[in-house]
C-alpha cells in the first residue's frame, strides 16, 4: 500500500514539482507541509519556491512549490 509521503515522491518525480493545491486535488493529502517535513526528516531534500498568484477575488495570494533536490541515499 502507498502511503501520502511516497505518493508526494512519485508525484514530483513524474511532474517536476507539488503545491498544497496540487497535493489535495490530485493526492488527496490536506497537510503537505506536514508531509514534507516527515521526508526531510527521512533524509530528502526540498527546494522551496514561493509562488505570487491572485486569488478569484483579484487579491495576491503566495503559496509554496516543492521539488526534490536529491534522494535518500541508502
């Protein structure tokens, strides 16, 4: 069974990147901050983009994307 951190993996893996909106609509996963930092603290490594978009109301609004710099070495 694939748990939420090895379905962030194989997401980023296969598209580059994952945002919190990216997580819950194609994921499933609420928490992704949580998620990323369960895997940091497994020994992956995070690049972190702060994005600037507006929201459905014209205001700004900025969110995180997250990619992979490099893997767990085992």
């Amino acid at each position: 069974m694939k748990n939420q951190r090895n379905s962030i993996i194989e997401y980023i893996n296969n598209f580059g990147s994952i945002t919190s909106y990216e997580a819950y609509i194609n994921l499933g996963i609420t928490q992704l901050a949580t998620r990323i930092k369960e895997l940091k603290e497994q020994g992956y490594a995070f690049k972190t983009v702060w994005i600037k978009k507006k929201n459905r109301y014209g205001k700004d609004i900025m969110f995180k994307k997250y990619m992979l710099e490099k893997t767990k070495r085992f």
